[in-house]
C-alpha cells in the first residue's frame, strides 16, 4: 500500500494507480473537490486500486496497523504562509511520528514544495530524524522531479509564477535498538 497525503486535484495519485495496477493507493484530501475530482477519475478511469480518505490524514495515520505503508507522498502542502498560520503546517515532529510508525523500514517518504520556507521547515522538522534519511547527494537530487513523480496543478502553478520547486525524498530507517 502507498499513501498520499493532500491529494488536491488527484492528477499525481491517479497517475501512480495507472501505472502501478498492483499497488493499493490510499489518498487523503478534507476537501470535497478534490474528492470529487479523484472520484470521477477513478470512476472514468475504472481504477480498483484506490481507496479515498476524505478527512484528515493524521486520523488515518493513528488507525493504520505499524509498518503497513511501503511509499507516501505529501507534495506541495498548504505552506500556511502567514506568521501567525506557520503552526498549521502539515509537515511537524508530530506528522513524523506518525508516519515512522505506518512506514515499513526502507519506505520512501517524497515531499514537494515551492517556498523556501516551508522546505526549511521540513528540513528542521528531519535534522537530527534518525528514524528517516534524506536520500540527497548534490543539489541536482532535490531540484529535479523524478520521472515517476507526474506534474501536480499545484507545480505548475508555482512555475508559472517563477517559483523554484523543491522534491526531497526520505527512506525510513530500521529501529535502532
């Protein structure tokens, strides 16, 4: 089972149950939208591969059995760019505990952003993270999107407006004893 965090549009969840059959997807999005969007593509699509949460991750996330999830996306999230909002973010200690225990050891976790902010926050909310490793080695590692990770509205709409898009990719790291 994968696990995508923040569908939005649905364009990227969908795209990975077309080209992964025998792979379950889980998609979580609030937003009814965005749940409409993905329920009528899988609709039109006949995908038997998705299953949709539509609420809060997080409430997923604590009903999951431990090490059930072998991928997850969270790709562009709200970046609560207000000051006082900075707290909502999606991406916090808290998430990654969370997701520690649903990820099986050596699961990729790939996160999106386009503000520079938000990828520092991610970046402080991992340092230190033994439970997952940045998979980076030079800077070409984060500034290209993998070609298995399709184009969301939300990248497209930050180049657009001249944005520089960051792809971070983590694996879950064994428990150390």
């Amino acid at each position: 089972m994968w696990l995508e965090i923040g569908f939005g549009g649905a364009e990227h969840l969908i795209w990975q149950a077309e080209h992964n059959p025998a792979i379950g997807l889980i998609g979580c999005e609030p937003f009814e939208d965005g749940v409409a969007k993905a329920l009528t593509a899988i609709d039109e699509k006949a995908l038997r591969n998705v299953l949709l949460h539509p609420d809060d991750a997080r409430d997923l996330l604590r009903w999951l059995p431990e090490s059930s999830i072998g991928r997850a996306f969270i790709l562009f999230p709200d970046p609560w760019p207000k000051k006082r909002h900075v707290k909502r973010r999606l991406i916090s200690p808290h998430l990654l505990d969370l997701l520690a225990r649903v990820l099986r050891p050596g699961a990729e976790l790939r996160i999106g952003t386009d503000i520079g902010d938000y990828l520092r926050t991610i970046l402080i909310a991992f340092h230190g993270e033994r439970r997952f490793r940045w998979t980076a080695r030079g800077p070409a590692d984060w500034r290209h999107r993998p070609a298995d990770w399709p184009q969301t509205r939300y990248e497209q709409k930050a180049v657009r407006h001249g944005r520089r898009c960051y792809y971070l990719s983590f694996v879950r790291e064994s428990d150390v004893a």
